[in-house]
C-alpha cells in the first residue's frame, strides 16, 4: 500500500487530500473544521482527518507533497518589489515577516504540524492545477487549461494530458492575469477578493456590457490566441496595498462601492463588462488549446474555472465534444492535483483507464466529489440526545417520501448526509433544499436563511435523466459547473426577453415554471445526479416528482454569508436554529423545528457577517 498526501496552504483555500494507491480516498478543506471561511492556515485539521479516514498513521505515509514552490513565489515577489522599487517597497516590508516565519520553513512547519519525519515533495502551482483536472476526468487524454491569479508566475497554462502524461506547453506570467482582472473588478464593485467574484458573475446578467469596450481600449491588449497584457497604470497589485489605482476609478467614474451600499445600474453595467470580457477571453484560449493539441476533450482548473458561465460558453462553442471541471478548481483542488502528480509523474504509475474508476456511478473518479467526513445515524443521535432536540427516525423510504411532501408544502429543508462536498459547491450532502416552483423561494431564502444579497441566483438540482427536458443542455453537470437556459417550453407563456424590466425589477417578473432557479436571463447553474452517487437525494428528487410533476428543487450550500459550509452535526443544528429553515434532515433523522423549544434566536451575530 502507498499512500500519498497533498497539502495546500498559507494563500486562500487550504486544503488536505489523500491518495492510496492511486485512489483518492479523502479531501477536505480546512475552512470546514476551523469554521473561518477561505481559512489559509495550514490544514492540520483537514489533513488530520485525511489521515483518519484512510486508517493510517501519519508514520506510515509514504509521501507528502506541497501543492507549489514556496521559493520560487519568494522569488517573483523579490524581482517584482525590485523591479518597481521604490513603489513596492511598502508591501515587500509587510510581507517579509511572514515569509521569514512561515513560507521559507515550510517544511520545517509542516513536519511540526503534522509529525511527518521523510522527504517532503514540492510541486509546481499551475501542474496541480493541471493534474487536478486531468487525471480524475473521464478522459484518456485532453487538452487542459488552467487560469487563476497567480501561482509562483504563471496565471494561465495550456497543455496536454495522455494516460500518465502531463505537459504545460506554454504560459502566461504574471502581472498579466485575468484572475486578478476579474478581482480588481470584484473588489471595485464593494465585494470581497478571493470570495466575492461568483457575486459579479451573479450580478452581470442584470447589467449590459457597455463598459466592455472601455476594457478593452484601456485595460488589456487582447490578442487572437487569447493571451493578452494588462495595462498596469490601472492596476495597483505590483506594489501598492490595493488592487487598483485612480486612473482605474476616474476612467469608471469614481470611487470603490461601499459593501453593503446601494448597487446602481452602473455597478450591473460593470460587472456585466467584466464577464463579457472574461468569457471572450477563456473562449480564445479554449480556442488556441484545441488547436495546438488537437484534442477532442478539455479539462479545466484554477479559480476562474469556477466561472460557470464562461465553461457554458465553451461548452456550447463546440470546440470540443466535452469539457470536464475539477469541481474543487480553486487552491484547494491543488492539494489533490500534487498528490496526484506525485503518484503518475513522480513515482511513475500508469493511469487505470477512467472506466475502472466508476464504482461510484459516476464517469470521473472524483467519487461525486463526496470526499469528506461522514457522520453515522448513531454519531447524530447522540448529537441530538446531548442537545435535547426531539428528533424522528425514519427509514429511507419513508424519510424521502415525508421530505418530498413537506418541500410541495413550501418547507425549507436543512439537509445533511453522507460525505462533506469537496469544493466550494454544496452537492447533496451539506445542502438547503426548496421548491424551485415557488416564486417568493428565492427572496425567502436569500434574505430569511442565508441573509445575502436578494439578488442572488441559485441553483437547480435535477435528476440526470431529465436534465435535457427541462435545461438546454445534452450532457449531465454533475458539480454545478456549467450554466445553461431553461428549456423554452418551461419559460413562462407571457415571458419575453426584450420586454424585461431594467435592474433588480426583473427579479418581480414571471420567467419560468422552476422561477426560483430561473437567473433574470432565463439561465441556471445546474447540478445533475445520478441514484448511484447519492441515494437518498436522488430519492427525494424522484418522490418530488411524482407528488408536483416537476423534478427539479433548490439546492443551495448549507450555510449562511460568512460561514463556511457546515461539516458537523453540531454545525448543522446551529445554523437551523438561527436561520428560518424549517426541518433539519440529518441521516435518517428528522427534525421539525415547530417541535423544538429553541431561545428566540439572537440575530447580533449577523452584524458582524463579513462582506463577501
């Protein structure tokens, strides 16, 4: 048995997993377990529980592998400082002490943290990006494409995978980089960097992209193959403290949004732009990808991968048959992508063809990304026991047909079950679930449960089988990574596209049958599942749809603004008892909140959400 162990850390995201002999048996975020969202400390809790899960001691781990080059990083921030100098002599200052006391020892810090006592492996940020995406796709070989913000100088890679093989073929380096683009505009727009950017992608269809000339005139010299250059008089990143600069204001007419201000029609304008740019740019590098490799397959990582909108556009481009999205895209996918390089490229074993990896149901063998910890029926009743909550048990047929019922009566449910996602999506096992048909769901759950932006969209869930009679889409979106519109024959008889109100009024009119998963574009970001990966969801789904007709449900990550996802039951209970979910579902265990004697909830807490 060999067992491999990645570790990212001290950036944004970190994250543990695990591999024995070539499968991956465990992954997890750190955020999940401290409870600080985006937790960038080193992840001994996550790794802890990697190790746990697995049934080895950290004695018998075989290898561990760091998910980029510390020193290299080092590097480019002291050419960088250099080479503005004095500008970035500030921010080089600042930063210089947690280099010296974390990031130059790391693996003194990592054999502290852990109690590993052998060699300790490094790779490269933009490889675990690509591994990540490669090696657990369905795909015997592809082309690959990776784009973030920045690791130790890339931000945008283009390669090839086949079998064990991995290349990166070319790249482009830092400052040039639509990540930190993109987050310049996010944090423009009053959201927070390195959180917020999914909240632009979600602002942008009620917006039109009359800034998108400006970007391009002023901001970036895009070229035919995709690659580009930012003009850096706009961008401040290089060495000031913030992401842009006053030419960057003056040119967009004035100063960063408040968070929590009011959003104008010029804050939709803009975040429209900014996506219109960023598809057209992923569209010419998919573009220039295909055509170096020839591949008829596309695999996808790095932060901007998680814009699902853009992987729609690519999709339904035809440049390539299919496309395949690590479902953890971000750094924290990176943990998974060194250890997975690690076991093909550095220990030289040879990829089991994706067909033997199906044991879960699903084409990848990402196991559904259900990679985290699992609590038993006996853990959460002793939970439930220890916290005087009245609870009843159900077996899963009753449980699924009782879930169903209560969802077409307009309950909101909490639902917990089986492994923790891995990623930043909520799949079914961490999840808060709500009829799709209802048009006052979406306000309700924004403000009342998440206590976000009304403006937010959510996502549909829907059983694999039918996916293409509700969504225009002829392939399963098993990680809710690809957005598509809603089938023309679900849209409302009265909808018209060219009569929708200006704004947030969009959000008033009738758009379609499934209204609360319906974007003001008629678009959706969509999960599909198969009974095999998660029964007991899927279940639900299928007991939905022979109660209203209709197979899709709201499905939105179990958590409130802030917070990280929930991992525990002890979790779970304290968002249901601060939220207006109505029923908690946790195993086979059911909680009905009308029954519980909860205190009134003290709601000083959410004056301290933070803005992302």
């Amino acid at each position: 048995m060999t067992s491999v162990l990645g570790i990212s850390a001290f950036y944004h995201d970190s994250a543990a997993a695990l591999l024995v002999d070539g499968k991956i048996i465990a992954a997890a975020q750190e955020e999940r377990f401290s409870r600080i969202k985006g937790d960038s400390a080193f992840p001994a809790q996550a790794a802890s529980y990697c190790l746990s899960e697995a049934g080895i001691e950290i004695s018998e781990l075989d290898h561990l592998v760091f998910y980029d080059k510390p020193l290299l990083k080092f590097d480019r921030i002291l050419e960088t400082a250099i080479a503005i100098a004095p500008t970035g002599y500030r921010r080089l200052v600042q930063g210089i002490p947690l280099w010296l006391k974390e990031k130059l020892w790391l693996e003194h810090i990592i054999s502290k943290e852990t109690g590993y006592t052998g060699d300790i492996l490094f790779g490269e940020h933009h490889e675990s990006h690509a591994a990540s995406a490669f090696y657990p796709s369905p795909f015997q070989s592809a082309a690959i494409l990776t784009v973030d913000g920045v690791g130790e100088w890339s931000t945008t890679a283009l390669g090839r995978g086949s079998g064990a093989e991995l290349e990166l073929t070319c790249e482009l380096n830092f400052p040039h980089s639509l990540g930190l683009l993109y987050s310049a505009f996010t944090g423009y727009l009053g959201f927070k960097v390195n959180s917020g950017e999914y909240k632009v992608m979600g602002l942008a269809p009620y917006g039109e992209p009359r800034f998108e000339s400006v970007i391009y005139d002023n901001l970036i010299d895009l070229k035919k193959d995709g690659s580009f250059r930012l003009n850096m008089e706009y961008f401040d990143y290089l060495g000031g403290m913030t992401m842009i600069t006053a030419r960057f204001k003056a040119l967009f007419g004035g100063a960063p949004r408040h968070p929590e201000s009011e959003i104008t029609r010029r804050h939709m304008d803009l975040a429209r732009s900014i996506q219109e740019v960023t598809e057209e740019i992923m569209l010419r590098l998919a573009a220039t990808v295909k055509s170096q490799t020839g591949e008829k397959h596309l695999c996808l990582a790095g932060g901007v991968a998680l814009n699902c909108v853009a992987n729609g556009r690519i999709m339904r481009s035809g440049l390539f048959d299919d496309i395949w999205i690590q479902p953890a895209a971000g750094d924290a996918g990176g943990a998974l992508g060194a250890a997975l390089a690690v076991w093909h490229r550095y220990l030289g074993h040879e990829r089991k063809r994706p067909e033997a990896n199906r044991g879960s149901g699903a084409e990848d063998s990402m196991n559904g990304a259900l990679l985290g910890p699992e609590y038993d029926d006996e853990q959460i009743k002793a939970v439930l026991h220890d916290e005087a909550v009245p609870y009843e048990k159900l077996e899963s047929a009753a449980l699924t047909q009782r879930v169903a019922q209560l969802l077409n009566e307009g309950k909101v449910i909490g639902w917990f079950e089986g492994r923790m996602e891995f990623g930043p999506r909520a799949l079914g096992a961490r999840s808060i679930l709500g009829d799709a048909r209802d048009p006052a769901m979406q306000t309700r759950m924004n403000l009342k449960i998440k206590f976000r932006e009304s403006f937010r969209p959510f996502a549909p869930v829907i059983m694999e089988e039918r996916i293409a009679d509700w969504f225009e889409i002829d392939r399963p979106s098993p990680y809710m990574l690809l957005v598509a519109d809603v089938a023309a024959g679900k849209l409302s008889p009265d909808y018209n596209r060219d009569s929708r109100k200006p704004g947030f009024a969009a959000l008033a009119q009738s758009r379609s049958e499934i209204q609360a998963v319906t974007h003001v574009d008629c678009s959706a970001r969509i999960q599909s599942i198969r009974r095999e990966v998660n029964p007991l969801y899927y279940d639900v789904l299928n007991e939905f749809e022979k109660l209203t007709g209709c197979p899709v449900l709201v499905n939105t990550s179990f958590n409130v603004r802030g917070e990280p996802i929930v991992e525990s039951p002890i979790d779970a209970l304290a968002c249901f008892k601060r939220t207006d979910i109505d029923y908690l579902v946790m195993g086979t265990c059911l909680i009905d909140k009308a029954a519980c004697d909860f205190p009134p909830p003290d709601d000083s807490w959410r004056k301290e959400l933070p803005f992302d």
